[in-house]
C-alpha cells in the first residue's frame, strides 16, 4: 500500500506521491509550479479544482453530515465528468494528488455507511492511482458499497474485470475463497451483455472459469455476436477449454432455436448425440431437410431412425438427402446454368496451339504415358457430367466402338486407370455409372476389370444408395487371386464407404491384413482403405490389425514405396482425434526402426490435423530441423504435419507458409521434396499469389523429384478454379519439359485439376464459411500426399490410380438455392469477399466487394453470399451448398 501520511503538504515536496503515480515527476520547488499550473488552467476548471479542494477538506471534518455530504457531491462531480478518449476525466485529474490524504483518512475512519462510500470513490481513484500490480481499485470495490459498478462508467468496469482475472489467479494458487469475487463478476457480465460488449464477457468469464453464468445473460438481441465470438475463439484456446466454449456456444443456439448453427457445433465437436438431439427437438420439416443438406456436405454417415423422425416416408425422404442423392442433379442443374455441359477433350485443356514452336510437335515423348495422362485429365475435367469424348461416345460413332478403342491406347496396369475413369465422369450418378461400367466387368484383361470395380467405388464416392450396390458387385473380387483386381476391389470399397464405419467392409478387409500371403501393394491397399471407411473412428480392433500386419513385415518390405500406407491407414484411424492417439503412438514406438519414427510422425500429424495445434507444429518443424547423414523418410510426413495441423486458421496458415519458406532455405533434400506439397495442402483451391511464385520457382528446381511436388501442387492450389494464371505457368512447363515423360506427365495432371470439373468443383476440405472440415475430404488428401511423397514408385509407377483418392474430396463449389419442395429457385443474391466481423459492434456487413448473380452460383475461396431480396428467408445461416429458401410473411411487393 502507499504511505499513509497527508500528502498535501508542502514538506513532502512531492516525495510520497511518487510510488503513488509514476506519472506525478516531483519538481525542485513544488510551489512554484503549482502557481504555474493552475495559471493555465481555465476559469472553470480552476473553480472545479479548488472545489474539490474544499469536499477533500470536508470529508477529513469531524461532522458526519459535511462528510456525507462532500462525499455525496465528489461523487456526483466524477459520475457526469466526461472527458475525451485521450484524457483522464477533470475531476480524477484534480483527485490525484489528494489519494494518499484519502486513503489515510479511510484507515482512520469506524466501520460506517460513509467510509463505504469513501472507498467507492477510492476505487475509482486507483483507476489512474493505484501503482502497478497492486489492485487497489478491486481491494477498494469489494470494501465498497454494493451499489451499481456500471454507473462509474466502461472504463471503470474494464479495469475491474482485468484485476479480477489477477486475484482470481492468485487465490486460486493459495486455494482462498473466491465467492466475493464471483458476485463481481456476475454483476460486470450483467453490464457487459447489456453494453455490447460480449467479447470482454467472455474473456472476463474464461479468466475465472466459469463461462456457464454466460448462459442466463444472452438475450436474444446479442446471442448472435456472443456465440460468434465463442467459436471463433475456440480455434486459439488450449484444449479441453476449445470444447467447453463450443459446447456453451452449442447450448445457446439451442436455446434460442437457431438450430443450423447448433447443428455446425454439433458436427464440429464430432458429437452425434447433439445431431441426434437437434432432430428430436426441431420438427420443422424445412429444417430437417436443411439439417440433412449440411449433414451430405460434412460427409458423415447418420442413420435415422424412429426415435428421430416418426413418419417412415418423411424419414426416407430425409434419409436419402444424408445419402447425397440430390448432389449429382444439383451440379448439373448448376453446370446447364452456367452453359459447360459441352463435354471437354484433353486438347482443349492442353492448349498447344498457345505454345511456340517445340514441345508442341510432342517430340520423341511415350505415348503410353501421354495416354495415360489424357486419361487422368479427361477423368477431372469431366467429372460428374456423365458424358466426355473418350469414354463414353457412343459405340456406332466410329468403326467398332470408339470407348474400347480408347480403353485399348493404355498399356496395362494404364487400362485400370482408363476404365476406373469411367466412374470419375459419372461422379455421383450411381445408377447410370454402374449400367455403364458393367460391361467391363466381364473382361478378359484383368487390369480393366480391376478399372471397373475402382470405377464401382469412384461412383458411389460420397453418395450412399439404399441397395448398397457397392459391396455387392465389390465383395466377390476381394478374394480374387490377381492382385491388381484385389487392389481394385479394396480401394473401390475404401472410396465407396469411406466414413461409413461398415460393418461388412471390415469382415472383407480384415483377413487381408492378417493373412501373410498377399503381397505388400494389397495389404497397404487393405490398410488405407479400413483407415478410410473407419476414418476418426478410433477403432481398436482394426489399429491393432494393422499393427500386426506392420510388424510382421521384414526390412525389405518396410523398405518399398507402398509401406507408407500402413501408418497412414493406421494415421486415419484417429484423424482430428488428437488425445486418443497416443496409446497407439506409445506401441509404434516398438515398431521396426526403419519405420518407427515415420509411424510416429504420421500418427500425430493425422491425429491433430485441423486442430491449430501450435506445440504440435512447433514439434515437427524440430523434426525437420535436424540435418541427417541419409536422407530420413520420416522427415517428409513431418513437413505434411505441419500443413495438416496450421490448415485451420489463417493466422496459423500464413505463419505455417512463412516456416515452409525457412524449411525451403534450410533443409535437407527430402525435406524440399515435401514442402511444395505440404503448400498444396495449405492452399489447396485457394491460389494465393505468394504460393503460386513459389511453386513456380520450384517447378524448375535442379532436383527432379521437388520438381514434380511442386507441379503437381501448382495443379492442387489451383484445383477446379480455372485459374489463367497458373494454367499459362502449366502450359509453358509443358513445353520446358516436353522431353521428359515423367515430368511432362506431372504437368498433364496439374493441367486436369486446375480444370477440374470445368471449374465448378472444389478440393477444399472446409466448408460452411470455413468453420467445419470434413474428415472423408481431408483423407482423400492426405493419402495423395503421402503417395506423392515417393512420385517416381507410386504415381509415376503402376499406382497411378491414387489420384482417384482426390474423388473424395470433391465438392461442387455452388451455392444452390431451392424452393420447399427442393426445387432449384433462382434469387438475386450478393457474392463478395468475407469479411470477419467477430467482436465488431452493431451489424456490420459480412462481406465486401460483392456482385449481385441470380442463383446457382460460384463460390470461390474466401466467398460470402447473401440473399439480395427480402422475398425469402434462407433456412440455413450459411449460404453454401442447398439452401433451402422460405417465403418471408412480412414481404410486401413494392408497386
């Protein structure tokens, strides 16, 4: 406490009052600059001064009345004192030097009402008083009267609230009671709410841990910015507080029936039990629908049942919008909109005729592998139109069949890819793509009847149909003794039921895995296949096959390219799951050195994806800190890590591009060839400029391998966006590179997914305005990525087919509105950049630079739409996918 002596005298030149204010510089001769001073002072101010002089005086007078009464008017003087934002209020000015005679004569004086409120006034005093870290304003409030804390103004309670947080962790630490403390804070969070001041509510109420109070003061008025800025929040807090913000975020959506949103949280939180719930509670049939639309597009697989919709045909019909059977219509109700039906031939992609002079001629280059990559390209930009012009013309069109014509340009194990392109064109139509596809399953060459059943799984890849028709045409290949056909078997019902948690995959791939027999490409096939239907499912018994099946494999396996899908599938398994990793972690530990550290890099970097994790970030980029005499595989899932994890927010994302630059800079040769990699994932169909530069100076790096990476990236960052400038980049490698197959092959496929479905699809694993990352997406990813870790073996060898994984993550990046009867309705609405508008006051707008479309339309990374017309109501809060509109009751047409 500061000395408690009158300080107004003049033998104390100034001496006492130091430790009091910093502020307060003691002068030579105080009087002579007090005279100085108050010359400058105006007339009023230097009566309000020596006004307060005078109650200062008077509350030191032995009559409680004058008392009384000075205190009554000091305090009326520093209640409607205003002042500007840069200046301490005039009456706390002309205090400051009297505080210690204040705080002296309130030690002296017997317990009363008046000394009460002598210590009110010596709270807001310590404002501006009290020396640092000392809380005199909060010692003083609680020895107060219990009187109204708002009426003393913001500033006031702002300042409170951050000494409370102090004490609050203080008394914690000595284990002292808290409850004075408490009623405090009840009373700020009361005038917080009612200010527009949620943020600092709930800063205030996280301090001192206890943010259920928030519950009982949300109204409906500012419950919208409240929950805003709880998840939003959520990404930057240290587990386990993140889930308890979003579960309170959760309860108040419920409670003022914004269910959408309560039904976001829900998914985020991976909480099935809230779906559950939300469709018990809500009954509103358009609501349901809209729960069924965000359900499709977060990929998770829900049942309904009786408990949650009475009504059977109700129930089917919901059932079947969870299913994703809309999405195939919906996206080519958007592509006949747009005006791209007209099917694409690779050439059109390619655009030699823009290419000067060599390369376009196409030189000495394998014609094989250029079929191959006009397969792949073919496969993406079509994808989903069910029609392009190498597979499915009609056979008359030419002599004998032009789609087995085609078929028959790909050299073997090419043929798989050819014929599973099928699927990739009828994306999403399983009915046609099955009646299409079945004609190969009768062929005699074993590799396109393997291209078939990939083609199975491609096709009902996020859909789910009530037949299952799935893993009845899949089930009886899996037995099969050609190995090409067991893979293509496995990886159709992986992309098929991925997510699913099927109970009859399981029983089909679990022997393979335990079985020695099979050769290493069906049994790493088998792992990331389970990995994928069983996806963040954490199940035991399949982490405990595929831990078996990889410490059964000796050295030599362990060494090929294709042993990295083990601990990936392993990785799957726990993706997002954080925690519930580590009893696996700590047995990947025993496991053959030659895998150990790359099994627990993938693990952790699967297990905490998405999650921000800033200390898990920082442990990988000390994996790829270490120089290491030959060259360590595990330093390159250690790089994707870094991507997986930042990818959640864009502070973490554009700090994690930075570190990638340093690795760049810094690292050793493998882990160059996974940083282009792990920037395809952080901006993955979001070209930022600055990615792109850098991708473009690695296409033409020395070493071949980061070359490829960085092409294929360059084909990642710009997927489905038609981007002009990264397709200029694509087409002038392809002519740099016109006589090297294997890089000319990596520039094919970028070209193909910068065109990705003609522009109308997305990779992006987050949806519903970033806020939700769908697992089955992310996976899809993940395994591309490790695949590409080893191009020249995998992608570049006989497992193309890899890059049908990319499959899963496909989304049509549309905003489709549609009428109650889910019937496309076209609207006006605005499309514009976000704008982040968490903890802003007021309503701001959500987005800025926009233009107004009619709908179905685009949205591209980092979009916002909003209706334009007051005629509807959108049922969901975020404009993406299928949103259903309502006609708003309170419209009138204007004349």
């Amino acid at each position: 406490m500061a000395p408690a002596e009158p300080n107004n005298s003049a033998n104390n030149s100034g001496g006492a009052t130091r430790d009091q204010a910093s502020t307060k510089v003691p002068s030579k001769d105080p009087k002579k600059k007090e005279e100085k001073k108050d010359e400058d002072l105006s007339e009023e101010d230097l009566a309000l001064k020596q006004q307060l002089e005078l109650y200062v005086e008077r509350v030191q007078d032995s009559d409680p009345g004058l008392q009384k009464v000075a205190l009554e008017s000091m305090r009326q003087e520093i209640r409607t004192a205003t002042s500007s934002m840069t200046s301490v209020p005039k009456p706390l000015k002309f205090l400051r030097p009297h505080y210690g005679t204040l705080q002296a004569h309130y030690e002296k004086m017997a317990d009363s009402d008046l000394k009460k409120l002598l210590a009110d006034i010596l709270s807001v005093l310590a404002l501006t008083m009290s020396p640092e870290g000392e809380r005199e304003s909060l010692k003083y409030r609680l020895l107060g009267s219990d009187g109204d804390i708002g009426s003393w103004g913001h500033e006031y309670v702002r300042n409170l609230a951050g000494e409370i947080s102090q004490e609050y962790v203080k008394r914690q630490s000595e284990e002292a009671p808290i409850d004075d403390l408490m009623d405090l804070v009840v009373q700020i969070v009361a005038f917080h709410m009612k200010h527009n001041a949620e943020p600092e509510a709930i800063d205030l109420l996280m301090e001192v841990e206890d943010l259920d109070l928030l519950v009982e003061h949300v109204d409906s008025a500012n419950y919208k910015r409240t929950c805003l800025y709880l998840t939003s929040s959520a990404k930057y807090l240290p587990g386990p507080d993140d889930m308890l913000v979003l579960d309170i975020a959760h309860s108040i959506y419920m409670k003022f029936e914004e269910y959408p949103r309560a039904l976001q949280i829900a998914l985020y939180l991976d909480n099935l039990q809230y779906v559950k719930q939300l469709f018990q509670t809500c009954t509103d049939h358009l609501t349901r629908q809209q729960f069924c639309f965000i359900l499709a597009r977060h990929g998770v697989t829900f049942e309904l049942d009786e408990d949650m919709v009475a009504e059977d045909e109700e129930r089917e019909a919901l059932q079947e919008l969870i299913n994703s059977n809309k999405l195939n219509e919906g996206y080519l109700t958007l592509a006949r909109d747009i005006e791209v039906m007209e099917p694409k031939s690779p050439e059109d992609i390619y655009k030699a005729h823009l290419i000067d002079g060599r390369g376009s001629g196409g030189g000495t280059v394998d014609s094989a592998r250029q079929n191959l990559a006009a397969t792949f390209v073919n496969a993406f930009v079509n994808a989903g139109f069910g029609q392009d012009k190498l597979m499915t013309v009609p056979s008359e069109a030419s002599s004998g069949g032009s789609s087995t014509s085609w078929l028959f340009k790909n050299k073997e194990h090419g043929k798989a890819s050819a014929a599973a392109s099928l699927g990739m064109i009828l994306l999403w139509d399983v009915d046609s793509g099955l009646a299409q596809l079945d004609k190969y399953f009768h062929s005699t060459d074993t590799h396109v009847t393997a291209g078939a059943l990939l083609g199975v799984g491609i096709v009902n890849c996020n859909v789910q149909n009530e037949c299952d028709p799935a893993i009845a045409l899949l089930a009886d290949y899996v037995d099969k003794e050609d190995s090409s056909i067991k893979i293509g078997a496995i990886m159709g019902l992986g992309l098929a039921y991925a997510g699913t948690q099927h109970e009859q995959v399981r029983s089909l791939l679990l022997p393979i895995l335990s079985d020695g027999k099979p050769p290493l490409d069906v049994i790493a096939f088998a792992a990331i296949s389970l990995g994928l239907v069983y996806v963040g499912s954490c199940n035991e018994d399949i982490a405990q096959a595929i831990i078996f099946a990889l410490m059964d494999r000796n050295d030599t396996e362990l060494g090929e390219p294709l042993a990295r899908f083990l601990p990936l599938g392993l990785g799957l398994l726990y993706l997002g799951k954080q925690d519930s990793v580590e009893a696996t972690a700590e047995v990947s530990k025993t496991f053959n050195e030659k895998i150990r550290k790359y099994c627990d890099m993938t693990l952790l970097s699967c297990a905490y994806a998405g999650t921000g994790n800033v200390l898990k970030v920082q442990h990988f980029l000390g994996q790829c800190a270490q120089h290491l005499e030959k060259g360590e595989t595990y330093q390159g899932p250690a790089v994707l890590g870094i991507a997986m994890v930042a990818m959640a927010e864009e502070l973490g994302l554009e700090m994690a591009i930075r570190s990638l630059e340093h690795l760049l800079q810094y690292g050793e040769q493998n882990i160059r060839r996974a940083v282009p990699l792990a920037l395809g994932l952080l901006c993955i169909s979001n070209p930022k400029v600055n990615v792109m530069d850098t991708l473009s100076r690695l296409s033409h790096d020395a070493d071949t391998e980061v070359a490829m990476a960085a092409i294929i990236s360059l084909g990642l960052i710009g997927a489905g966006t038609n981007n002009a400038r990264i397709a200029g980049m694509l087409r002038n490698l392809s002519s740099y590179y016109y006589k090297d197959a294997s890089l000319l092959f990596c520039v094919r496929i970028a070209q193909g997914l910068v065109h990705l479905g003609k522009g109308l699809l997305t990779l992006s694993p987050y949806h519903s305005e970033r806020f939700l990352l769908s697992p089955t997406s992310l996976a899809g990813l993940v395994i591309l990525l490790h695949a590409c870790l080893d191009m020249k073996a995998i992608i570049l060898g006989k497992y193309h087919y890899v890059l049908y994984f990319l499959a899963l993550a496909m989304q049509p990046r549309m905003l489709m509105t549609v009428d109650e009867n889910l019937k496309p309705l076209s609207v006006p609405v605005r499309v514009g950049q976000a704008v982040d508008v968490v903890g802003q006051a007021g309503r701001p707008k959500t987005i800025t630079g926009f233009q107004t479309h009619s709908t179905p339309v685009l949205l591209s990374a980092g979009d916002r739409a909003e209706l334009a017309t007051e005629k509807y109501v959108p049922v969901s809060p975020v404009l993406e996918g299928f949103v259903i509109l309502k006609e708003n009751p309170e419209y009138k047409e204007e004349n």
